[in-house]
C-alpha cells in the first residue's frame, strides 16, 4: 500500500521523504517492487480528504489513472473517511466510488470514523449514526466497494483523544461504533439495519427507528396558499415562507455583482437554522430569477466577520462562509438521492478575490457539472453573490413556464474565525437538521412565474 501521498489540496504529490530520496515515479515503483515480490497480492493506494468531490480526489482519481495507463500493478483506493459529524455526502461519496470502478479498481472504507466537538448527547449519536448510516450505503451501492474498516473497535482507544491533534482534538470524543466498555452504540445498529436488509435477515431497528434517524419526517403535505401579491409593482407573488419562492422570468439580469436590475423581485430573509452561536448577527436575504437562457440566484449576506481561505477550498469549503443553493429539475420532487438533474452549489466567500466570474470555486454535489457563473462582492455590512446557471444543459433542461416548478433550497455556512463552521442558515421547512446535501426531499418548491402572462 502507498498512503497518503497527494497534497490535500490536490496541486500534486506532497513533499515526503520517500519523493525526496527517489523521486515523483517512487508511487509506480513501490507498485512495481510490491508486485515482483508477491503477484497474488492487492495493491492500494490510500488517502483521507479524497472520499466525494473535490481538488484532492480528483487528484486521486488522476493519478490512479495515470498507473494504469502506465502498466503499473494496483488493484484498488483506499477512502480513510475520517468525517466532522454532518459531512458525510453519500451521493459525492457514491460517484467517486463508481468512477474508479469504472477504471476496474476496487474501493475500500479504510479508517471510518466520525468526530465532532463537545460532549455527546442523543442528538450527536443520533446524527452519528445517520452519518455512518450514508457512508455504509454510498458503498453498498457500488459492487466495487468491497470493505468498511473503522478506526478502531471502542472510542476508550480512539485517535482523536491524542491532545497532540490540536483543532481535532477531542479528549470525551465518541467516534466510533461502541463505547469505552465496548457497548454498542446507535451507529453500530445503523449499519446492522443497513446490512441486515441488504442480506434479508430481520433488521434491528423498524423503519420508523430509520426515519427518525435519518430525519425524515412522514407528514401530511402542507396545504399552500393561492398567490398572491402585497406590492402591485411585484415581479412575481409573495414567497411562503419557507416552502415556495415565486421566480419571475423572463426578466433581464447582468452578472455583474450589482443588484440594481433586480428591483421589484421578491426577497427572502433567512435568519434562522440548526446551528446558531449565542448572539448570532449572520443572516442572509435572496431572490431568484429567470430570462431566456439562464436562471439566476442573488444572496446578499449580513456578515461581521468574513472568514475564508482557512481550508482546503475543494474538501472543506463548508467550513467557511459561502452560500449554497440547490436545484431539483427532475420533475420528482419526492426523490430521497442526487442524480443527473439535483445539483446543490456552494458559492464561496473566497470568491471575493476571484474576477473570473466564469470560473468561480465552487463546493457541493455536482456543482462543477451545472455551468455555474458568479460574482462575490464585499459590501458595507457582509458580501453579495450574484450567481446564474445555464437552463439547458447535458446536466439538466428547465424550461420556464407559469406555474411550472423545481426543487429548490438555499442555505448559509458561516464562520466567525479559522476554527470552522459555527452557523448554518436553512430556508426550507422541512430541513431541520442540515440534510438537504444529501436528501432533495427535503427541498421546497421554486415556481416560475410569467411576467407576461
């Protein structure tokens, strides 16, 4: 095995001592030797920060790809998954995983493990478990995937506890499948369901026990109002809050960080969210619209404190301030995973320094796939992201018509400094818990509105 050799920034190998002494091609002669040696044996490489998408497993993937076109013996990656409770992207994870199959390689979960700061309480161990829960059936959706190794048995003997981690420390950490007296916890019982209805047998939790932990409420659908409108020089019907925003087309918009042609277009304020520190003054407040060839998403943002450039733009881009919105253009609004037509795309603060609105960074379940433009602007109280994506596309076709509807959701990720996120904004009702990056049920409905009926 050759472990954790690509910078986590994905710019190419990282300085080892191995690279120094031999050179960039030690990874191809490592393979070469370890083969020589033992022809039956698997050969891997493995990484962590390389699990869904991103700078980093792109460069995995690359690289993989390169042996192979090379002649040179290796049989699988290894995906260490050491995850911050609620990052597990079971979609991301999913595709990265079937590409390299694509390429004839085995994948393996080789060091799972899911950490978070604080004590643990219900809720933790509760979304823990959700966490483990996503990750296990991001593998069993792929024939290619053929192990699940956690770091460690009991959290008693866990890394994480090492006070020589700095930032990830955690000395009463929980990370693993069963407790400091070896019994079992709800992430051990999340994987026995999983594992237990795949194989057929009696599972040990019901499917209500599964719901709950993956926050999925069995409700009867709201009942929406009618439109209508508080301004008569209103563009389109007042948002319900919460559920539906009205977008008017065809109404022209310059991407150009200014928001002077989007008077009269409705705004949403978004103040609230799963995680909020004491005093919170972060909020954020969008629009969207729609002409002939694009739809177009405005957040303006009240920050205090702008934070980025803290973490690794590809893996850990939810760490700093950026907003997302997400897109469901399938036409099933009820769909529980990402496919070709969900996109979810982050927008983020470190954009301020980038003029190339045609490339902007961008974070999230297949957001490099949409055709994503953006402007990031700093303004007197936070920044504005003006942002627009092409209606038709080999990703997705929209096509605006009165009444016609989309997934929708918009979401804030904040940072009051380097240590990471603090707050997290929702627009949706139904998402309570952060879960719309993985499940686009949780969405609420854009629907388009005819300036010109």
């Amino acid at each position: 095995m050759v472990n954790e050799a690509i910078a986590d920034d994905g710019s190419g190998l990282r300085d080892t001592p191995w690279r120094d002494l031999i050179g960039d091609d030690y990874i191809e002669l490592a393979f070469q030797f370890a083969h020589e040696a033992d022809p039956d044996a698997l050969l891997f490489y493995n990484d962590y920060g390389a699990e869904g998408s991103g700078a980093k497993s792109n460069a995995v993937y690359a690289m993989v790809q390169d042996l192979l076109d090379k002649g040179v013996p290796i049989n699988g990656v290894g995906l260490q998954s050491h995850f911050t409770l609620g990052t597990v992207n079971a979609n991301a994870i999913s595709q990265n995983i079937k590409r390299l199959g694509d390429l004839g390689l085995q994948v393996e979960i080789t060091e799972a493990d899911v950490r978070y700061a604080g004590d643990a309480d219900a809720d933790i161990l509760r979304d823990q478990a959700a966490d483990y829960y996503h990750l296990l059936q991001a593998c069993l959706d792929n024939a290619n995937c053929t192990a699940f190794i956690t770091w460690g048995v009991t959290d008693a003997a866990t890394w994480l506890r090492d006070s020589n981690l700095g930032f990830y420390s955690n000395p009463t950490v929980e990370p693993l499948l069963f407790d400091d007296d070896y019994a079992p916890k709800p992430a051990y019982f999340a994987l026995m369901d999983l594992l237990a209805r795949k194989a057929g047998v009696t599972s040990p939790m019901t499917d209500a026990q599964v719901d709950a932990m993956l926050g999925i409420i069995n409700s009867p659908a709201v009942e929406i109002p009618p439109p209508s409108m508080s301004d008569a020089a209103q563009l389109s019907p007042d948002p319900v809050a919460g559920q539906v925003y009205y977008a008017p087309f065809p109404v022209k918009i310059t991407l150009d960080g200014a928001d002077a042609d989007w008077e009269n277009i409705p705004r949403v304020t978004v103040d609230s969210g799963p995680m909020m520190p004491p005093n919170n003054d972060t909020s954020f407040v969008f629009a969207v619209a729609a002409d002939d060839t694009n739809l177009y998403f405005l957040a303006d943002v009240h920050d205090s404190q702008i934070t980025y450039g803290t973490h690794d733009a590809g893996a850990e881009w939810y760490l700093e301030d950026s907003v997302e919105f997400y897109i469901n253009a399938t036409g099933d609004l009820s769909t529980m995973g990402y496919s070709d037509g969900i996109a979810q795309i982050a927008l983020l603060a470190a954009n301020i320094n980038n003029a190339d609105a045609d490339a902007p960074i961008l974070g999230g379940t297949n957001a490099a796939r949409v055709g994503a433009k953006a402007v990031v602007v700093q303004t007197d109280d936070g920044y504005r992201v003006e942002a627009s994506v092409p209606l038709e596309s080999d990703f997705w076709s929209i096509m605006p018509e009165n009444m016609e509807t989309l997934g929708f959701q918009a979401h804030l990720n904040d940072a009051s400094d380097a240590s990471g996120r603090d707050t997290k904004l929702i627009w949706s009702a139904a998402d309570t818990d952060d879960q719309s990056y993985s499940n686009p049920s949780l969405f609420g409905q854009l629907v388009f509105w005819d300036v010109n009926p």
